[in-house]
C-alpha cells in the first residue's frame, strides 16, 4: 500500500508511466529471481517473506501506475467503464497466466521424474510378487512333479 501511494503521488509525476513500470517490473522480477534460492530447509522468515515483500513492491509500483494511465485520459462519464474494462482484461490475465505457467510446471516435473529415474539406475521398480500363476495350475508352493 505504501509503495503503490508512494508510486502514485511522487514517482509518476516527477519520471512518468514510461520509468515507472518497467522500474516496478524490474524490482518484482528481482524478488522472484531470489525465490529461486528457496531450499528444502529453508525458513519462511529469511527465504520467503523478505523475497514477497520485494515482489509486493514492485507491483505495488506497476498496478496502480497501469490502472492510472489506462483510465486516466478517459472522460468522467466513461470513466467506470473503463476502470471496468481494464479490472477484466487483469483478471482475464491473471488466469491465462496462472493456467500457463501451471501447464510449464507440470510439463517441467513430468519431464524431471523419469530422467531421475533413468539417472538412478531403473526406470520400473521391481515387482514384489509374481506375475505369472504357478505351473500346472496347482496351488502356489507345490511342485508340477507332485513332490
């Protein structure tokens, strides 16, 4: 909230929309990149939330900046409309690009398991039972010779 008052009221005047939102970008793509740190011990106080407070500024720099220049040209009667518009083509985005990156995700870790596998050694486990039924259709542990 403060960074998108901030953004706002000081930066967008004093650089423009043309500063400001790649700046945001810029700071945001900074804050996911050091997520990739993330390890299987890591905490969340020291290896997340210092990362998603980077991020939230950023797009604390980008959001209210976009929603300013696309609604701010715009005549008073038109403006809910607007404003409308541009909250629709964001959520329109927001889950297009969700369902885009889950579907890279997905394809990422179908493709990781059977290279791990392979690099172990096996790519099937061994069966722990058998398969096939005992000979001469007796019942299992006797013998064809009838020993």
């Amino acid at each position: 909230m403060v960074t998108a008052q901030l953004g706002t009221t000081v930066l967008l005047p004093r650089l423009g929309p043309k500063t400001v939102i790649p700046l945001g970008f810029a700071v945001a793509t900074a804050g996911m990149a050091w997520l990739t740190g993330i390890g299987i011990g890591s905490s969340y106080a020291s290896a997340v939330l210092p990362q998603l407070v980077v991020i939230g500024v950023g797009l604390g720099l980008v959001m209210p900046t976009a929603m300013q220049l696309a609604t701010g040209g715009v005549a008073a009667e038109d403006a809910g409309v607007a404003s409308a518009i541009v909250n629709a083509m964001q959520q329109v985005g927001g889950s297009v690009g969700t369902a885009l990156l889950n579907t890279l995700a997905a394809s990422a870790a179908t493709d990781y398991r059977p290279a791990r596998t392979r690099a172990a050694g096996s790519c099937r486990p061994r069966p722990r039972w058998r398969a096939t039924p005992p000979p001469s259709g007796g019942r299992p542990g006797s013998s064809p010779r009838g020993h």
